[in-house]
C-alpha cells in the first residue's frame, strides 16, 4: 500500500463515483466516503475501518497508520481535503446560492427563506446547525444536481470563518440578520463581531452580478451594505424600503402587514422575529416567488427546535426558545413575554455562552432586568450562578440540578419564558414544566 497522499483531483473523481459524504463512522450511507476529521477532542482517522465495516466504499485519511487496505485514501489534511471537494462541486452546481449569517435569528430566517423559495423553486437549505467550517462542505455535498436555488447558513465564532465559508460557497446573494454581542469570547469584542460578519457583504461586493439583502432599518448593516458596493435590495418599515412591512402588536404571535396590503398571521412568538420574515419576503421577492405564495408559506411555517415555539402544557403556557441565546436576543425574549403574559410568571433563563470578558456584566444586566418584575426567577448555568446570586430566586449549576428540584415542586398556573444558549440544555426540563 502506497503511503503517500492522493492528489486531491483524484478524491474528487472518487466523489463522483461515491456521491455520499459523512464525518460519522456509524451513520453511513452504503458506497459512501468517510472522512475522518481531527478535532481538540478526537481523530476521525481512529474510526475509518469502521466506516469501511459499516459500509463505506472509502475512508479519508490524514494518518498514514490509520491505513487498513486500499480503500483507506490518505490526504495531506482530511479537512482541507472536505473543503476541496465541495468548493469543486460546487462549481458544478447550477443553483443560486443565498448566503446568510447573523448574530440573532439566522436560523430561523434561513428556515423561513427555504419555506418560501420552495414554493416557486426546487430548494435546498442548511439542516440543523450545519452552519460551520465543516457543516458547509456536507451541505453543499448533499446538495442535488438539479437543485435550483440552495440556502447557506454561515456561522462563525473567529474572524475569517465568514470569508472562508463564502469562498466554499461562492453565494450569488446574502444578507446578514443583525450584528450584536455574539460569540464574543472568539471574536474578542464587538467590533470584531462587525468585521466577522460583514465579511458575507465583502465578498458579494467583490463579485460581479451579486445582490446584498438588507435592513434598511440598521444603520449599521446599511453603512457596511453600501461599502461592499454590491446590488441592494432593502427591506424594512422605513416607506424609501424595496419590500415594505409594518409589525403589528396585536397579538402574541408576530403578525405583519406587508406591501400595505397583505396580513400575515405567523405561527412564530415575538415581535422580534419581524425582521426575519422581512427578510425571507425580500429573498422571495428576489427570486420570483408569488406574493401569494410568500403569504402562505409564512403562515403555513410552524417553528421546531425550541426555537420560537408556545407549548401549552397540562401545567403551564411554555414560550420555548431555547435554541440559542445572546444579550440582544435574551431582552428581546423578556420584553416580548412581559409585554403578552398575565398573571403569574416565571423566568427560566440559562447561560448566555461565549461571552468572555463581557460575560459577567451581561449576565448581570440580565439579573437586572428580571429583578424588576414580579415573576419567579430561575437562572440555570455557572455564570449566571455567579453572577446573579442576588437577583435570582431559584439558582441550579446546571440542568440536572433545576430537574431535581422541579421533580420536587409543583410548578402550576404559570407563564414561563424558557430561554438560555443551547449548550445549557434547557429543554431538558420541559417534560416537568
């Protein structure tokens, strides 16, 4: 067996004769390609003879003595290798591609954006939280020939990430959702998070026939809008706007008016989420889509993920948004169900992670705003522990500890705002709400 590395045009032509991509060694699709990725914690390299045993016509390699037979193929780098493959299919493809990213709500936009495109266009959009630099190689691997218009989610937490991921992608329109204080322990301060993002509008710009969506709303989005020297198409309340919307703060679901003329009665919670479906009417109207259609599929839209949801449990009236959490999107939520919500009231909040230096001082502010209204407080996570001692009713290290003490209670009657950064794993105690 040949000990050095494949070119990787070669990998490619394997890609062509094995269409079928996964970094799992267990969830494998029969005559696919493993790659085996290194991380802080573990190497894929360990585990591609089982990938060949669980089916896998061949496992990437980046180990010489990982090799078992042939159809182990070693690469110099197994990541670099991913990124190439799917940067080259790509080229391939014959989609416009729409790129988005954001502080707050980039998954729930990009689930809205797919929702409406399909209606016109056979779409493709970004499962899960495949937002990285490895969950866009696999989408864009997973991504049918015929497949006419594919949205990315682009995720970052350092500076460079967006670039890269837009120089994999190549999007021939993008827009960012918001800029806030996100992701802060890898960006370092806010105006590295303004730099990180808005470097999906510095590619666009730098292309030519590409097309920036964006909030004519922010002023900040505008002015990095309007630098990157793109086409603009803009959405937003101000009447100067391409795509025109009004929210409408008459009920706990966001409700919208749009063009003046149509009402639109989503099943999302939070007036907060306006901005969202702004922004996937504007892709729709980009694209083509019927404005009819763009109505119905708003409103046939219905969130998962304890992303935006209300659960009417035996007990209690849930509002579930779980699936991340940051400073802007933390008050957001707060003021949302303050602003709908009678009688008693109950705040579960988890931690707001990735902060770094500006962890504390969030948190507090957090703590701060709570405290000021007559509802339970129930803070879950070590840094709110640490912070909010004084502010928080109830106070648990972590979502096991909350458990223990909800199996004892009997928590009845209330409104209860479950919200908290996804690695807090809140919606572990819903079964007790």
């Amino acid at each position: 067996m040949s000990t050095s590395p494949v070119p990787l045009e070669k990998l490619y032509q394997l890609f062509l004769q094995h269409p079928f991509v996964t970094t799992n060694s267990i969830d494998v699709t029969p005559g696919g390609i493993f790659f085996g990725l290194r991380g802080t914690n573990h190497d894929g390299n360990l585990y591609a003879s089982d990938a060949l045993k669980n089916g896998a016509a061949y496992a990437i390699i980046d180990r010489p003595e990982a090799r078992t037979d042939d159809r182990c193929v070693l690469v110099n780098d197994t990541l670099t290798a991913l990124q190439y493959l799917a940067k080259t299919y790509r080229k391939t493809l014959r989609a416009k591609v729409i790129g988005i990213t954001g502080s707050n709500g980039k998954t729930t936009t990009k689930e809205l954006m797919g929702a409406v495109l399909a209606k016109k266009h056979n779409t493709v959009a970004t499962k899960g939280n495949l937002n990285n630099h490895i969950g866009v190689p696999l989408t864009l691997l997973s991504t049918p020939p015929d497949t006419e218009v594919l949205v990315v989610e682009m995720g970052a937490n350092h500076i460079g990430e967006i670039e890269l991921l837009c120089q994999i992608a190549m999007p021939h329109a993008g827009l960012i959702t918001n800029i806030g204080k996100a992701h802060l322990e890898g960006f370092g301060s806010l105006d590295g998070v303004i730099k990180a993002k808005s470097e999906l509008y510095a590619y666009l710009g730098s292309q030519s026939g590409t097309t920036i969506l964006c909030h004519l709303d922010d002023p900040l989005l505008m002015k990095l809008a309007k630098e990157a020297g793109s086409n603009l198409l803009t959405y937003g309340t101000t009447t100067n706007a391409d795509v025109l919307g009004t929210p409408l703060h008459d009920t706990i679901n966001l409700c919208m008016k749009w063009n003046n003329k149509h009402r639109i009665e989503t099943k999302l919670i939070g007036s907060y989420n306006f901005q969202n479906a702004m922004a996937a009417i504007a892709t729709g109207v980009f694209m083509g889509v019927h404005e009819e259609a763009i109505v119905t599929a708003l409103e046939e839209f219905t969130p998962t993920n304890h992303r935006s949801q209300l659960l009417h449990h035996t007990n209690n009236t849930i509002f579930v948004d779980c699936y991340n959490a940051n400073p802007a999107s933390m008050r957001e939520a707060i003021q949302h169900f303050l602003r709908f919500t009678t009688g008693k009231k109950c705040f579960i909040l988890g931690d707001m992670l990735e902060l770094g230096d500006y962890a504390d001082e969030e948190h507090k502010s957090v703590g701060e705003l709570v405290s000021q209204t007559d509802a339970l407080r129930i803070f879950v996570g070590k840094q709110f522990l640490q912070s909010c001692g004084e502010t928080g009713d109830h106070l648990f290290a972590d979502v096991d500890q909350l458990n223990q003490w909800l199996s004892t209670r009997n928590l009845s009657g209330y409104h209860i705002l479950l919200k908290g950064s996804r690695g807090i794993r809140l919606e572990k105690a819903l079964p007790l709400l």
